[in-house]
C-alpha cells in the first residue's frame, strides 16, 4: 500500500491550510453548547460555506467541492491542527446528509442538503426517550395517518438532544405501526422544530453548558416525504426507518463523526504537553511511556481508517465494523485525556481547555451507542458469537 499524497492532494491540503491559517478565529470561540458560543460558532459556519469549506466532499450542487474522501481526510486534519472551532452543524452535516444522500428523494436533496451546508437549516438527532436509550427499538413516539391532510401526526418526547435549543429542525424514529415488531412499524421523519405543537426545553450539562435539550411533539403535522420538503416529512419508505436509522448510526459510529485528525491533534498537544514538563525536569519515565502510547494510539487510529476509505471508495460499507472505530477513538478520547491529566498534576483543575475535554472525552463510551452496546453488536455481527 502506498500511503505517499498525491501532488494534487498535497496542493488541496496546502489550499485548505493557508485558508484555515488566515480565518480560524483567535483567540478560540467559547463552547458552542451555550447560546452565546452557538451564535459565534454559526457565523464562523457561514464563514467556512461562504468560501466553500463547509461540505468540502459534497458536490458543488450542494455548496461542496467535489472533493474526495481522502482529501476529506486531509481537510478534517488540517481543521483540527489549527484548532478550528467544533463544528456545530455535525448532526447535520456528518449525519444526516449521508442519510438523505442515500435515502432522500431529489426534491429532498436539493432543499435539505443546500440549507444544511449554508447553516440555514440546523439539525439535532432525536433518537433517545426517556425509555429508550440503548434499547432504541423501545421508543414510544408515534405518527398517526392523517390521510385527508396528506401527511403524519406526531406525538411524544425526546430526549438528551444535543444542541436542541439552538437547532431549527430534528430528525428522529416514529413508530407508524404500533402492531409490528419492534424493529419493524419505525419511519424515519424530518420535523421543522417551529412546527405547531412542539415544544423544546433546553437542560444543562454536568460541565456546566447548556448544550441539551427536551424536544416534546404534540399531534405535530409533517406532511409525505414525497410533497414540499419545507415542511418536513418522512425519509426513505413508511415502516422502513429501522434500516434508514442504521445508516445515520454507521456514519455516526465510524470515521464521518470522528475523522483521525481530531486525535492525532490532540495527540500533538499532548507531546507538546510533555516537552513543557520535561524541560522543567518533572516527566517521569513512566509517563512519558504513557505518552508515547496514546500517541501512537492516535496514529493507529489514522492507519486503520485508511481502510475504512478504501472500503467506502470501492463502494463497500463500514456496517457493523464502525462499531470497532467508536470503541476504539471514545476509549483513546478519554486515555489522552487522562495523560495530560497527569502531566499536569494538581494544576489539571486550573487548566481550562484539557479539563473541559476530559470532561466531554467522559461522555464518548455513552453517546453515538454505548461501548458496551458496540461490543455486543461486534461479538454478533462481526465475530458472528451466539446471542446469550
Ligand atoms: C454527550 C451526549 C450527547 C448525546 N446526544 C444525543 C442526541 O443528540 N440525540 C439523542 O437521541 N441521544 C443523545 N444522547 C443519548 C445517548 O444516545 C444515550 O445516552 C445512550 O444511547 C445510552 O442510553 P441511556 O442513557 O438511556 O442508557 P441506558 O440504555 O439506560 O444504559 C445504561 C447502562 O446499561 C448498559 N446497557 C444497556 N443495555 C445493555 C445491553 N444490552 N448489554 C450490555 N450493557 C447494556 C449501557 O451500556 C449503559 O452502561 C447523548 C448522550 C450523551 C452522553
């Protein structure tokens, strides 16, 4: 294999890092789970749309640049090395839309793809209830027929929304068919979240942002997927959502949500981190080798990605193996964490951004499926081991 870029890949990372070095906003933008932190982050959204960085890999159509996914890679790794805001549109952008590009009807495309790139349009993912989190063929959310309106009437509650109070729409699994299996009667469907009817209540976090939400929908009208988009609607085929969803989650669990070049930055720091200690005589053997380790770490999380493109490239799809990605960079999230804990001693409490991400690294083994989910479903699906 030849791991060597391309003149024409080292040309697009050139483009991309002299941009990002020009614009990142400096000193860096507060989080953007607060209200304030989410309208700075939006306008620095705009920014990346307006010049055409927003979607790089998305056609031109859609406000992208045709990019590929290996340019892609250098892109997210260039983005993360200057220490770029967080992306706030990521449940649209990184979920979503792979979604819609698979499923979505061209009137679709066209309407929700083009808001989404330009920040117009803002997505949370509402998946978990109160009763079904883990279980999520256990939600009670249902859409009724209204056949004389043309459309579904939603009633229920979501909830852990991230970002919910700030977002303009959700999408999320229904039960259609309150008679069917429990995997089967789901319909995935798109909700404006001004639609008469719902109601979002926004909840703090444990950190202190107040980046959740409670999303609840009372006899909501959203019309067919196959009528105007701006409405709303359902996504891919009535009772199909089960298998919709999964698509959202392959993307979620595997390299869109958390591209290499998120860790191997962090991992740099961290070394950086470690040089500052050593210089003052304080770094102790052992974890320098801790250091080491979670460096390589992040490095081999970039190699085995590779993989991963190259199987999307040839047309192949992750499935269940991007349940190995979300255990693997969640668990190496919290481990460079922990080292520049260390290396920091007592004044790990006194440092705001290596605190604040330990913090969020904490929440990685529970969100997008917890870890101990991905390994049921590794043990079944990939190592093909009997169900207990
Ligand atoms: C930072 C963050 C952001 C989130 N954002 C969103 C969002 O935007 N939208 C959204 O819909 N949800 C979101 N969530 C919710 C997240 O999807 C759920 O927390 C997660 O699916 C687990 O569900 P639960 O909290 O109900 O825990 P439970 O399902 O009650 O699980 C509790 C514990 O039991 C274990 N467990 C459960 N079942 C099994 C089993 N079969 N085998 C082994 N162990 C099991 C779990 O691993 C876990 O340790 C977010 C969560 C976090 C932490």
């Amino acid at each position: 294999m030849d791991l060597t870029w391309s003149a024409s890949e080292e040309s697009f990372r050139a483009e991309c890092r002299s941009w990002l070095e020009e614009h990142v906003p400096r000193p860096g933008l507060p989080s953007g789970d607060t209200s304030e932190g989410f309208a700075l982050h939006l306008e620095w959204e705009r920014l990346l749309h307006r010049d055409r960085w927003a979607v790089v890999s998305w056609p031109e159509a859609y406000g992208g640049r045709g990019a590929s996914l290996w340019e892609w890679l250098i892109f997210e790794e260039e983005y993360y090395r200057v220490g770029a805001p967080q992306r706030v549109t990521q449940n649209g952008i990184f979920l979503l839309a792979p979604t819609i590009f698979e499923f979505g009807t061209p009137a679709q495309q066209d309407h929700y793809l083009t808001r989404m790139s330009s920040a117009e349009d803002l997505w949370c993912q509402g998946w978990s209830e109160p009763n079904a989190g883990s279980d999520l063929a256990g939600i009670t959310s249902r859409a009724a027929r209204d056949d004389a309106a043309g459309g579904w009437r939603l009633t229920g509650q979501k909830t852990w929304t991230t970002r919910g109070a700030f977002c303009t729409h959700l999408f999320g699994l229904f039960r259609t068919d309150p008679d069917a299996e429990r995997h089967r009667g789901l319909t995935y469907f798109l909700v404006p979240l001004d639609a008469e009817g719902v109601t979002v209540r926004g909840f703090g976090r444990l950190d202190g942002d107040e980046g959740f939400a409670e999303v609840f929908l009372d006899d909501v009208f959203v019309p067919d997927g196959d009528t105007d988009p701006a409405g709303g609607g359902t996504l891919g085929a009535v009772d199909q959502g089960w298998g919709v969803a999964m698509a959202t989650t392959t993307s979620e669990r595997g390299l869109t949500l958390r591209s290499p070049g998120r860790f191997r930055a962090t991992a740099g720091r961290l070394v950086d981190l470690a040089r500052e200690v050593d210089a003052s005589g304080c770094l102790s053997e052992l974890v320098a080798d801790r250091v080491a380790d979670a460096w390589i770490d992040a490095e081999a999380y970039a190699l085995f990605t590779l993989g991963d493109v190259t199987d999307i490239v040839e047309g192949r799809s992750p499935g269940a193996r991007s349940s190995y990605n979300k255990i693997f960079w969640s668990e190496l999230d919290v481990r460079l964490h922990e080292v520049a804990l260390e290396l920091l001693g007592a004044d790990a409490e006194l440092d705001g951004p290596w605190m604040k991400g330990y913090e969020f690294a904490l929440s990685g083994p529970i969100y997008a499926g917890t870890n101990e989910i991905q390994r049921n479903i590794v043990a079944e699906r990939v190592l093909g081991l009997p169900r207990k």
